[in-house]
C-alpha cells in the first residue's frame, strides 16, 4: 500500500484536483507540499493535531513539507467558519507566536537538512505595493465566483469586512510564491479552505501557464478537527504549561466511543491492521482503545516518559481517586473573600465548568463532588485552611478532576 492509499484507507483525503496526478507525486516522494497555520495563539491545539500528523506521515515517506505561518494573513483575520472577526494582533505577539509554533512543530517534522521548511508569508506580503498588487493578481478573481464561495456565504448576514474580503486572494498569493520561490507543488488543507485553496492552484495556472502542476487537497473532517480544540473547560493545547500531559492524556482518553477508532486512523502511526482489529472491540474492551490512543498521542507531543506518567496517572485515578499527577490549579489571595471561597467560584476558577451558571447547574444538578463527596448546595463555601497543603480534589461529572488548593 503507497502513502496515498494509507491516507484515503486512514480516512484523510476528501477532495482532490487531479487524483492520478496526486498520488504518483506522493507515492514517489516527489510533492513538496505545504500547508498554512495563522498565528492566533502561542501554542497549537489539538486541532492543529491532524494537520500535523499528515505533514510527519508524508515526510516519512520522502515527501518535503513546507510549515506556512501566517505572519501577514494573520493581520487581517480568516473570515473560513467564522462568525465574527477575529481581533487584531501586533507584529510582536505574531511573531511570538510564529517562534512558539516551531519549537511545538518540531516534535513532528524534521526541519534539518533542508528536510522541510518553515516559512512566514510576512515575507512577500507585507512588503507589497497595493496598487501593483491588484494589477498583477486582481484579475484572476472573479468577485461573484469569491461570494459564492461558502466561507464567505456564511459570514454575509452579519457582515463581511473589506479586510476579511481580501484573504482568499493573499491565500491564493501564497501558494503563487511557494511555488515560484520553493518549489512547492501541491497545498493541502481543511474542507473549509476549499475555496481559498482553489483560487491559488487558478492563480498559477492562469499566471504561468495551464502546463504549472499545483495540486490541491483537502483533510476530511479537517474543520470538525478545529472545534477539537475546544472542551467544555476551555482549550487543549500542545504547550504542557497550558494543557499538561495529564490533562492532554484524559482530554483523548475521554473521547466518544463513535470517534475512537476514527481518531486511531488519523492521528496515530500504528498499523492500520492493528486498528482494523480493534473494530471488533466492544464494551471495556473500548477502554483500552481509548487508553491506546491516549496515550500514543501524548507521547507524540509530550514523549513517552510523560505519556508512561499520565498513563498511570490516569488508572491510579480511576481506581483509588487520587493521583500524584492530577491537574492542579492554585488559589490567590484575590479569590477569597474573608477567608473564603464557595463552591461555585471552585469549579468555575479552576476551570472545570466555563462560566458560575455553568457550575451552578452542574452542582444543582449533582454532578460535582469534592473529596468524594456530592455536593448540591451551592452556598457552600471552603475556608483558606481547608484548601492548604494538599487542597480538594474536585469531580465534575464522571471524568473531569482538579486539585485545588492555596497557600
């Protein structure tokens, strides 16, 4: 089996320009491929995690990625599957960012050796003449084709700024000048980049000949892959210092009995007999699939040492209910008041439910228990004293824990 039918059988390709084409390139090692990553944050998430996953998979099997940061794009905003604008970032906070993705990005792809690239579209599109800009490239872009396009459709009710407007168009470049400053032959990208990604493969085909091979790709459930990073306790990231590999570990382990052999295909390297057996798995049996994947994708991101760690962390929890790596979240002196906290500001500062309505309907409803006790009062309160030294471990539902304490 070549690397193209790996992808299509681990369920990763959606939509394709030239299949043939595609999988020749690709089986022979021969694509140089890129795929782009806007700096919003200063660590990815787990909806990055696909992303990278097929960047590793493809290097392995002789294929050069290009790591595309969007230092320029992410100065005006993404309009794909949103509903509003997002906020406007400094050139300081993008290129943090930009420095932050690469050392997370490195524990996937090998950037030695010219192996692969990292590169920052700041570098051609800051630098451009508007006017010469809507000569050279403006043309090739049909307004009424642009509007049509779905990521554009959905933001139209509520408004659709000039700036967000733009993006098709400096995505479209950035293919244009990877190709003509790298070599790159082929873009890849989530069902909701489509469009975007249409428009660049057009660009180059319309400037330079219709003989230019730029191929493009789509992820399947690439945007279902996004709102990954998000839970109900806000988001989990590769950086240990915002998601440690405890809260990484049960993030995965936790995962839906529909979605755990999927996410085995996708997202880790084992073999794909190995996981086609585990179809056949039902009730506890699921469980182990789920630790399986937990932690083989722990240890992609954080090593195995932690993965090992939070492995048994995980179990020493479920079985006695404490466990020396728990997720732990410190108190400060502002969060009491006299001498106290209740029981609401708990699960909401330590971020097991993401607002106090939230908190309080999950203690109404009984789902939150601290040291192994339900509480359903939502009066309750906790003294400094009785949260320093080793704090409260507090439960909200079946899987959610937080040590909690102040000193």
């Amino acid at each position: 089996m070549g690397v193209y039918e790996e992808l299509i059988a681990r369920g990763l390709i959606a939509q394709v320009t030239n299949e043939e084409e595609i999988k020749k390139m690709v089986n022979q090692g021969k694509a140089t491929f890129y795929i782009g990553f806007d700096p919003t944050a200063d660590s990815l998430h787990v909806g990055h995690f696909m992303a990278l996953c097929l960047m590793k998979r493809l290097q392995m099997a002789g294929n050069k990625p290009i790591a595309l940061i969007g230092g320029g794009t992410g100065m005006i905003g993404d309009p794909s599957g949103r509903s509003d604008m997002r906020q406007m970032m400094t050139t300081d906070t993008i290129e943090h960012n930009c420095d932050c993705f690469k050392k997370q990005m490195s524990r996937f792809i090998d950037f030695s050796e010219g192996k692969a690239l990292m590169v920052n579209n700041a570098e051609w599109l800051m630098g451009l003449n508007y006017i010469e800009f809507l000569r050279e490239v403006g043309p090739h872009f049909s307004v009424n084709r642009m509007l049509s396009a779905e990521c554009y459709k959905q933001r139209m009710e509520k408004g659709l700024s000039f700036l967000e407007f733009n993006y098709m168009i400096m995505q479209s470049y950035d293919f244009y000048m990877l190709y003509q400053n790298y070599g790159c032959n082929m873009q890849f990208g989530g069902d909701d980049q489509w469009s975007n990604m249409l428009g660049g493969t057009e660009l180059i085909r319309r400037k330079l000949g219709k003989d230019a091979h730029a191929m493009t790709i789509t992820l399947l459930l690439n945007s279902e892959g996004k709102k990954m990073g998000k839970t109900q306790s806000g988001a989990v990231w590769l950086d240990p210092n915002k998601t440690t590999p405890f809260e990484f570990y049960q993030y995965w382990r936790n995962i839906g009995d529909a979605d755990v052999l999927k996410c085995l295909r996708m997202l880790t390297f084992l073999p794909l007999e190995q996981i086609d057996e585990m179809d056949k798995w039902e009730g506890s049996q699921l469980n182990e699939a789920k630790e399986i994947l937990a932690y083989e994708l722990t240890a992609l991101v954080h090593g195995e040492e932690e993965a090992g760690k939070a492995k048994e962390a995980s179990r020493a929890l479920f079985t006695s209910g404490s466990a020396a790596n728990m997720p732990s979240f410190e108190l400060a002196d502002e969060d009491f008041t006299d001498g106290a906290i209740d029981i609401l500001s708990l699960v909401h500062k330590s971020g097991l439910c993401g607002s106090r309505s939230d908190a309080r309907r999950n203690v109404e409803q009984g789902g939150v228990s601290v040291d192994g006790e339900q509480v359903k009062d939502t009066r309750k309160t906790y003294t400094r004293e009785e949260l320093s030294g080793d704090g409260i471990i507090i439960k909200r539902g079946k899987k959610n824990f937080m040590k909690v304490f102040a000193k």
